[in-house]
C-alpha cells in the first residue's frame, strides 16, 4: 500500500493494480490488454501511460511517446488518490520513462510489489525500446521488480545467450536472478516444440513450470501483457506467487482459445470469454 493514500473500504478491497504501458489502439496488447485482463479478474485497473502507438494485428507503424514528466504525473494522480496494491510495467520506451517511474516510487513511499513485463519485442516482431534503455533497465529497474516476465527474445536481450531449449530458458532465468528481481518467469512461446514449458523462477531456488501443449492459432496478439497483469491482479488480491502464476496461465491459454477470430495477422484474446469463476474457485 501507497503511505498516505487511502485504504480500500472494508470488504470492498478488488486489488489496485496500476499500469504503466503503452496504448493498442487495435484492443489487443498494451493497456487495453491489460485493463480487460485486471477487470475480467475482479481486479481494479488503474493506468498511467508512457506511449501511443499505431498498430492493429499486422504490426506497429509509428510512436507517439509521452513526455517522462507527464508519465510521472498519471502515476502520482493515481498514488496520491485511489492508490495501489501492485504496479505493473508494459512499454517503457526510454530511460526518462523508467526513471520517473523509479523516482515516483521512491518519492510515493510505495511498498506494495512490481510486476516487470520487459517490453521489447512486439508479437509482430516491432522492436518498442530505445538500445540505451537496456541498460537502464537492467540497473535500476530489475533489481526492485518482484517478478519479471520476459519472453525468449526478451530474455536473450537481456541476458546475450541463444535461448533454443527448456535447459537454455533455466540458465537465462538464472542469470536475470542474478540482476536481482525476487524472481522470473521465462515464458515458452517462442520455443519450437509443440510442447511448451513455463518456467518460474525464484531467489529462493524455487522452480514451478506449467507445461502444456501448443495451441496452433495466430491469434496470439498481447499475451505477454495479458499474462503479467494477470499475475500482477492475483498477487494484488493476495495469491501467492505460485497461485498468482497457474491461474494467470490459465487465464491466458482459455483467453487463446476462445479468442474472437479479429484481424488479418496476429489476432487479440478473447478476455471476456474466460470463465473466470472456474479460474478463480
């Protein structure tokens, strides 16, 4: 909780989760992605955004971004009023943009956790991150993360090692422990089997993975976003991180397959489909 901000009402409390991201105007990733998925979980979306961007299922053609002080202003709006439970990062475009989120969080006397989704690679393949924030994010962001939710592409940013195999994603895991986030969830997608695992990670040494057969569809547009803000609601509402991560997973591949049939490339889920009380029981 924000010190200072108000407390939830007495049993009312939905979880807060506040988003800083970027904006799909095509519904499918980014902030609309992730307000659907806090909402369909009973969760409270608050957001505060760091980019426009111009796409649709085919792919990203142009950035609007927004100005750092801006960003940080959305994000105190938010802290000083409604407050929150767990932040949770999507498009980060740029070092000014991570370090008035850091900044913000210090000045907000913020205690609550930090779900990273390190966004640098687009389902279509759009590189969204500026080189120099890499660094940035690697030094001051991903050591006060509570969990980080790289796919392979991003992993392999991040850590400079080939990411082919399962044992390739557990060695990736280990080294982005070593930058300090309490832990990481390396997600399978990318790999090649038509079995995929997903492997959590955690400073303790704790491994859980969820292995579960491809489903073979091109409407896979936003699942990264979906699946960390999916964690971020459950740890909000106060699931363990285990908890947080099976539902969060089931939430996304019933999301996948009851998705709507949008678009010409890489279509959006279909988040208001889920049966999310069989999710949640």
């Amino acid at each position: 909780m924000v010190s200072g901000s108000p407390g939830p009402v007495a049993g009312a409390h939905q979880g807060r989760v506040l988003v800083i991201a970027g904006s799909d105007p095509s519904g499918g990733a980014g902030i609309q992605a992730d307000i659907k998925t806090i909402t369909a979980l009973r969760g409270y979306a608050a957001t505060a955004l760091t980019a426009l961007t111009v796409q649709n299922t085919q792919g990203v053609t142009d950035v609007m971004p927004i100005p750092a002080a801006f960003v940080k202003s959305q994000m105190e709006a938010v802290l000083s009023d409604i407050g929150a439970d767990m932040i949770k990062t999507g498009m980060l475009h740029d070092a000014q943009v991570m370090a008035s989120l850091v900044i913000c969080l210090k000045e907000a006397n913020f205690t609550g956790g930090i779900v990273v989704d390190p966004v640098m690679v687009a389902t279509s393949g759009d590189i969204l991150i500026e080189t120099k924030a890499i660094a940035y994010l690697k030094e001051h962001l991903l050591p006060i993360a509570s969990l980080i939710t790289p796919n392979i592409p991003e992993a392999a940013i991040l850590t400079g090692i080939d990411i082919e195999t399962v044992s390739d994603l557990q060695r990736a895991g280990e080294i982005l422990l070593g930058m300090g986030p309490r832990a990481v969830l390396l997600k399978g997608g990318h790999l090649t089997s038509d079995w995929l695992v997903d492997t959590l990670l955690t400073q303790d040494g704790g491994i859980v993975e969820i292995e579960s057969r491809r489903l073979h569809t091109r409407h896979t547009h936003g699942t990264g976003c979906t699946l960390a803000s999916a964690i971020a609601t459950g740890l909000a509402r106060g699931d363990g991180l285990e908890l947080a991560f099976r539902r969060g997973h089931a939430f996304v591949r019933e999301a996948i397959e009851k998705a709507p049939g949008f678009g010409q490339g890489n279509g959006p889920l279909g988040h208001s489909a889920v049966c999310v009380d069989r999710i949640l029981k």
